[in-house]
C-alpha cells in the first residue's frame, strides 16, 4: 500500500554533522511508501534547508541530528520556515535526540521525534498519519 503516494518530502541535514545513513535509510523508507523525497544532502544551513522546502513545495520536512546541536538547528530551521511564511509545514526530527530535549523541542513546533529505536513503518505510519487529508464528517 503506498500511504504516502503524492506527498513531497524534504530530507535534510543541517549542521556540520557528517553523517547521512540513517537519513538515507529513512528517505528510502520513505519512497517506498510512494513519498516523492528531495535529499538535501550533508552540511546544510537551516535557511537553505526552508528555502527549499518552499522552492519545492513540500509536505514535509525532516531533519536528521546527529552532532548534538540539534535544539540550535531545529530553532534556526523553525524561524527561517516562519520567515517564509511557510510554518505550515510539518517538521520532523530524527536521530540522537536526549529524551531531556524532546519536550523543548516540541515547543518549538515540531510535529514529531523520532529516534533509533523505532521500526521504520512505525515512522512511516506517523508521517503518513500527519500528512493524511483532513475529511469532512
């Protein structure tokens, strides 16, 4: 079943960390559940990864952490979104993220967290979930 058929999601690293695996492997999973996927690739700025979030017209937007600055880099991609007038857009967190830090960066407007431990069509589900039509009762 492709859950995500038609929906555009970015994938993106910001900061300096160098590694992209575990993005990788979530940009496939994506795809496979039909997701269109636009990979920034490594060491990106936020206002380049908002910048193409809005030039590309994306559902989604997901941002892999690793290098432990990931409060700095998920505030920086927030304002630069607000600054695009493209808040609208849901953002998801992914890789080493202390469970002392998620409630803050809840706060920030991400839509969800994910890490290591969850199953990949758990993340799928709840992308899927999130970006699923609203429909009328």
């Amino acid at each position: 079943m492709s859950t995500l058929k038609g929906k555009r999601i970015l994938i993106a690293k910001p900061g300096l960390d160098g590694h992209d695996i575990g993005a990788k492997i979530i940009a496939l999973a994506l795809r496979d559940a039909g997701a269109e996927v636009i990979y920034t690739g490594l060491r990106k700025t936020p206002g380049f990864t908002a910048r193409v979030a809005v030039d590309e017209d994306v559902d989604a937007v997901g941002l892999s952490l690793l290098s432990g600055s990931h409060k700095e880099l998920v505030a920086e991609t927030m304002q630069e979104l607000r600054a695009l007038d493209a808040d609208d857009i849901p953002v998801f967190v992914g890789g080493t993220i202390p469970v002392e830090d998620r409630a803050a960066l809840m706060e920030t407007g991400v839509t969800g967290i994910f890490t290591a431990e969850m199953r990949l069509d758990d993340v799928v589900a709840e992308v899927a979930r999130v970006l699923a039509p609203v429909r009328a009762a």
